[in-house]
C-alpha cells in the first residue's frame, strides 16, 4: 500500500481537534494527510482577566512558558488565547494539553497551587490579574 499525504506532528490537543479542510494554505488540515498528537485527550483551561487590551498582547511565548510552569507541563502543550473584555481588560484563556504521565486533576491543582489567587497569578504570570 502506498502512504498518501503528508504525516504532521501535532504538539498541542486544540490543534489536534481543528476540523479537516482542504487547502493549500500553511496550517490548514487537508485530506488525505495524516496527525500525530503528543498529548492525552484531556485538557485543563485556565481563564483569566487581565488589564490592557488584545493588541498589547503581540507574543504570547512568554506567558505561554510561564503558564507551563504553573501547571508543571511542557510549553508545548499550552495554548494562549486573548481577547478583549469589558473597559481596559481581556480574557486570557490558556489551554493545557494534559501529559500521558498525568491526570487533568493533577494539572489542576497545580495550577491552584501557584496562581489560585489573582496575587499570586499576578506573580507567577507576569501580568497583572484582577
């Protein structure tokens, strides 16, 4: 049997649930290639307001790491998002790929360890939370 398509590997659980579509655009999923993902099924999101806007919010790597940390997990496996809230403020949601060799509860209580008050999310993340 010949193998068709181009084989990716996909780091992160939110790309691995991105649908199928046919184009030639880079990024795009097309039929007939093949996905390999990195992670367990699960994911843990954590949800945050911040102060600013969006646009101040350009590169998100280092937030990303830092997310990582918190949670105990390769930064690989974060996704960020941000969007702008209410006056002055986004919501920053951060999609956690859980590792095989953990549990979603263990990533959990991670994360409430070390931002589980805006104080110490503040802190741990580098921005402020409210």
């Amino acid at each position: 049997m010949q193998n068709t398509g181009t084989w990716y590997i996909v780091w992160n659980q939110v790309d691995a649930q991105r649908p199928l579509s046919v184009g030639a655009n880079a990024g795009e999923f097309r039929e007939g290639d093949h996905y390999l993902c990195g992670c367990s099924t699960e994911t843990v999101v954590l949800t945050l307001t911040a102060s600013g806007r969006a646009s101040d919010y350009p590169n998100t790597l280092s937030l990303q790491q830092r997310v990582a940390d918190a949670a105990g997990v390769d930064r690989s496996l974060v996704t960020i998002s941000v969007v702008d809230g209410a006056a002055a403020s986004v919501i920053i949601a951060a999609t956690i790929g859980v590792p095989a060799s953990t549990t979603a509860a263990a990533v959990a209580a991670s994360l409430r360890s070390s931002v589980g008050t805006a104080a110490a999310a503040s802190e741990a993340l580098g921005i402020e939370v409210s």
